[in-house]
C-alpha cells in the first residue's frame, strides 16, 4: 500500500507507483470519487474526447428544426 502526507496547503504528492498504475502524468487530471462515507476513489479523468466517439447513435432519419421545436414545446410544457 502507498502513503503520502498532505502539507499546509492541502496538497500531496501521488506516489510514482499509483500514477503509473493510473496512468497520469504531469498536467493530467484526477477525480476524487466517494464511494461511502469517508472513503473516496481516485481516478483519472485522462480520456479524451475522442474516446466518446460512437456512444451516441445517429438517427434513422434526420429530424427537421420543426419536429425538434414540436418536442421540445411538449416535453417542455410537462416540465412545468
């Protein structure tokens, strides 16, 4: 298991062997994920957008401004 000690500032110093394990290098960020009370998840937030590519499908067909403007006026109205 790995330590570090946070200074006056608040800040520590991510031991090499868990950013090598991550992944991280200088510049890259982390997120602090808690996953029960008082215990959290470090993880690295390095993907790049890129990766995201193809989660979304397109649709069969295009939808025309009017239909998106029709859908939003309904599901709009409902909201409220």
């Amino acid at each position: 298991m790995s330590t570090a000690t946070m200074t006056s500032k608040g800040q520590i110093t991510i031991p090499s062997i868990v950013r090598a394990a991550l992944g991280v290098e200088a510049g890259d960020r982390v997120e602090f994920v808690q996953v029960e009370p008082g215990r959290f998840e470090l993880v690295a937030a390095t993907q790049s957008v890129t990766s995201l590519r193809g989660l979304v499908r397109k649709p069969a067909a295009p939808v025309t401004i009017a239909a998106m403007n029709g859908a939003i006026a309904v599901h709009g109205a409902k909201a409220r």
